[in-house]
C-alpha cells in the first residue's frame, strides 16, 4: 500500500532532487575546469566577487560589523543557501517545461561568464568554467528528467502509483522507474562530487606557496634595531608585535591571489618621464630598509580589532618614483593589486621622507600570500584602504580626480589614521575580585606618536596610564593603569593624546567615511 502523501509528494521530491542534482553537477564542473585554467574563475567565485564588489556601502559596513573577518565564509553560505533554493525551485519549475530548465542554465551561465570576462586582466577562456559548467548542468537535466519520467502525469482518481497507465512503457513501472531514477540520481551525484573534489585538490596551487617558501630576502641595509620595553609585562594584554597569524586581514578578493614571485613586476608609470618595471629579483636588489609600522583599517569601529603591528622588510618607495621622475603635479599614486582592487594615496604623504615601502616581509618572514605576497605597500600614517595595496602590480602617478575601489564607494580620497586607544584587559562584561587590576591596552597615531593616555573610572578624573616604551612614532604604544578596584559596577574609559597635542575627542563617529572617533569604554563589574 501506497500513501496519499507518498503518492503525491514523490514527484515534488524527484522534481527537486533533479534541480539539486542538475545545480551540483554544474558547479561542481565549473569548480573542475576553473581549477586547471585559474581558480579565481570558477562559477561561484566570480559570482561571489561580483557579489562583492557590487554590495551597496550600507550593506557591507553592516557585514564587516556583524560577520567582521568571517564575512566572506558567510557569503559562501548565503550562496549556498540561494544555489540550493534556486536549484529546488528550477527542478520544480522544470519538471513539467524542461526548456525552463535549460532557459535557467543558460541564464547562470552567461552571468558567470560575464562575471568571469569582467575580472581584471581576463581572458576570453576564463569563461570557460561558467559555459562548461552550464552546458555539463544541461546534459545532466536532460538524463535525470527522463529518467524521473519525463513531465509526470497527474494521478488519477483512485490510480495506485505502482501500476502502469495504460499506453505507458512497461519500464516506467513503479520499481523499475524508481530504479532507473535512482542510478541517475547517483551518477549525477557521482560526477558532481568527483569533478568538485578533484576541483579543489588540483585549486590548491602550491606554486605560490612554494614561491614564498623559496623566497630569500637579503638582510636589510638599514636594520630596524632592537625594541626594548616596548611590550608590558600584562598577561592578557597585546605584544607588541602581532604574530602573522593572528594579524587582522581586510581585503575585497573572494579567492586569494596567488602569485609566484617570479612571475611578479611592478610598472611604475603615468606622469613620470621613464617608466620603471620592477621584477622580484630587482626589487631585492635595491637598498632595503626594516621598519616596524602598525597598520590600521579605516572600518575599525571604537574598540575594535582590526589594527596590527609588524616589522616590515622593503624597499623604499619615494627614491624610486625619483627615478622615475614623477611629474610634481601628479599628487596621487594609483595603485593596483593584481586582482584589480585599486588604491590612491597623496603622492605627497608618500615623498615626504617617511618609510613608505614596498614591502617583502613581514615579522621575519616573506610576504603571507594572504597579506600580499610577494609585495605589498606599506605607508605609515595612513588607512590601509588608501596606502596598502597587497599583491601590488602597478602604481600609476595620476591625480585626485581619478577615484579608487573605496573612494568610489563613498570613502574619504585622504585618510590619514586618527588617534585612538583601546582597552584590551580586563574584558568588556569581566568579573573582577576587587583590589589592583592592570588595566592595559594599545593606542596610536602613526606618524605622530603618543604622548600621553589617560583613564577614567566612572564620572572620575582623569588619570595618567603609565606608557610602555615608543619603538618608533609609525607604531602603536601599549600603557597599562593600575586600578584600585573598589566593589561595585564599573565604567572604564580610556583616551589619548599624540604628539601633536591632540586629545581624543569624545564626539562618536561611525568608520564611514574617514575612521571612526570617540572613546573606548568597558563596563566590568567588581565584586
Ligand atoms: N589588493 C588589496 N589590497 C588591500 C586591500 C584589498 O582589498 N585588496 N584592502 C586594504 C585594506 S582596507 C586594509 S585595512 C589593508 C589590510 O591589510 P592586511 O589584510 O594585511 O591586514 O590592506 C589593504 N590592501
Ligand atoms: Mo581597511
């Protein structure tokens, strides 16, 4: 005996198992192709960095603040989640009009293709894993639907689903239909998950990799030198140097470049009298400077993480736009990543004498591929979205009238980092036993110094945090106050004043569009 459900609800099932099936095998061979031909262009890559790259401002401020660095791996899933959807809905919507089915296809195809022939520096055939893709998904709709019978006759009255209408092939009985259903459910299946596995395994291009390890940087004609109190003896609170794994990462690529180092130049053109292009082996070459430089992102909210020191390797910029004599009325450096994420920074904050650099290494190390391997720019001072460019390939003298990827997007043209401080121990929320606790934390104002922080209990004054020693003024200066804990709810506050003679404001502004300002403050309960 058969069910009312069962009868009615297998065919919406099938319908959808033949979308789901259809969707996976597509993808699943655009993964395959995109990774012998470059792994950027795969189906769902492109789309998701159109996705990127097209998300209005409000609503990537709102991703970076809830999702922070997890906001590309909730992307994925949101893709995944419409893919899925989409595919149940064209199964269902397919069933009885395959044209519908292949109208579909086409449709994503074009848009990947599109998505993918839109990429800086594409090649015609980075369409190909969007267009074999669709085509793989097409042949695969056209097995399962006959296989699930073709459009499906609605039950008639009192029919059982097990017996044959009259006319129908014998082979279409309940059993033997239900067997051929499922071995092309299975053969799909098969296929999408060979060609997505052997997808990713060929993806995991080790050439970059291999690169960085291979990579030999010279040691540095002017070494950065010993940094001595600069940390705090503070459990819990930053060290002065963020390991490389633990450094915040902002980018807009949705797959991480990978270059080898060999195959990197940079072109240094535009309003300059000779052009300069630059390969690794070159860039190594020149005299190279290792400074210790705090870089921050411009989206960092009051208190929030995305700021990091390092100790850079690289060569000095500023002589080399000498060289190639830079036209003095070129007043912003376009620069360019290899994945095409563009950067303006003033030509001026770049020659005015400060470590602005192309940078090799970071914390002893090459280059991270994640943080630009091989090269990347580093200006101290300034927000990253207007001076960092990562995978850097060309730097192009140009003027302000030409706007870059954020600037574009409603972003200040000029940002030089605003002053800030932030509590880092205890946690905001803490429970603490009354008595000395180390309040600790960092601040910064890169390219000016810190001269002073402050702390404020409650309504209290404002009191001076003892300031661990200045490595240099383009880094951050951790300080830490020693707090008499009395019982009771507790606000702390924290402000700092640069060498500029600054103080803080503790008017808040959101990051958009120039860096957020106000000041940090936790609550902490003591008991
Ligand atoms: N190619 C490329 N470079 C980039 C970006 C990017 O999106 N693409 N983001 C910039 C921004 S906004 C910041 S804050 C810094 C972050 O550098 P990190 O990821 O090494 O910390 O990189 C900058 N360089
Ligand atoms: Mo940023």
């Amino acid at each position: 005996m058969v069910s009312m459900t069962a009868q009615t609800s297998r065919p919406r099932t099938r319908r959808i198992v033949v979308g789901l099936v259809t969707a996976a095998v597509a993808v699943g061979v655009g993964h395959l192709v995109a990774a012998i031909i470059e792994p950027a262009t795969a189906p769902l890559a492109v789309v998701g960095q159109a996705a990127i790259d097209m998300t209005p401002e409000w609503l990537k401020s709102f991703a970076i603040r809830t999702f922070g660095e997890d906001d590309k791996t909730v992307l994925l899933i949101g893709m995944a989640l419409i893919v899925t959807i989409g595919a149940a809905v064209l199964g269902i919507v397919a069933a009885k009009r395959p044209r519908r089915a292949f109208i579909g296809l086409l449709v994503l195809g074009t848009i990947g293709a599109a998505a993918a022939l839109t990429r800086p520096g594409a090649s015609p055939i980075d369409a190909l894993p969007s267009i074999v893709g669709a085509l793989a998904g097409a042949f695969a709709f056209s097995r399962l639907h006959a296989a699930s019978g073709g459009a499906p006759r609605a039950p008639a009255d009192g029919e059982t689903s097990g017996e044959p209408a009259p006319g129908e092939v014998p082979a279409a009985s309940g059993l033997l239909d239900r067997r051929r259903f499922v071995r092309a459910t299975m053969g799909g299946a098969a296929v999408a998950v060979t060609a997505g596995a052997l997808g990713t395994f060929l993806g995991q291009r080790t050439d970059a990799d291999d690169s960085r390890l291979a990579a030999n940087i010279p040691e540095p004609t002017s070494p950065a030198g010993e940094v001595t109190g600069a940390g705090l003896d503070v459990a819990e609170t930053q060290p002065f140097f963020t390991p490389n794994d633990r450094f915040y990462r902002v980018d807009t690529t949705f797959v991480t470049p990978s270059l080898m180092a060999d195959e990197w130049s940079l072109r240094v053109h535009g309003m300059v009298e000779r052009e300069i292009t630059l390969t690794y082996d070159e860039l190594l070459a020149r005299p190279l400077i290792e400074r210790d430089v705090t870089l921050a992102c411009v989206s960092n909210e009051v208190g929030g993480k995305y700021i990091g020191n390092a100790r850079w390797i690289g060569a000095q910029l500023a002589p080399l736009l000498e060289e190639a004599g830079i036209d003095p009325a070129s007043d912003q450096l376009f620069s360019r990543s290899v994945d095409g994420w563009t950067c303006g920074t003033p030509t001026s904050v770049v020659m005015d004498g400060r470590d602005a650099m192309l940078a090799v290494a970071m914390n002893g190390e090459p280059l991270p591929i994640a943080h630009g391997f091989p090269v990347r720019m580093v200006v101290p001072g300034l927000y990253g979205y207007v001076s960092a460019t990562k995978w850097v390939v060309e730097i192009e003298a140009t003027t302000f009238e030409r706007e870059a990827y954020w600037v574009r997007r409603g972003w200040a043209q000029e940002a030089p980092i605003k002053t800030q401080s932030r509590i880092d121990t205890p946690r905001a929320g803490a429970s603490l036993p009354a008595g000395e606790v180390a309040v600790a934390g960092i601040a910064w104002a890169q390219h000016v110094g810190i001269d002073a922080v402050e702390v404020q209990v409650d309504d209290g004054p404002w009191a001076a945090a003892e300031l661990a020693a200045e490595d240099t003024p383009d880094t951050w200066r951790l300080w830490v106050y020693r707090w008499q804990a009395g019982p009771g709810d507790h606000t702390l506050t924290v402000r700092a004043t640069d060498r500029s003679a600054a103080t803080q404001t503790e008017v808040h502004a959101a990051p958009f569009p120039d860096g957020a300002t106000g000041h940090h403050t936790i609550d902490v309960r003591v008991a």
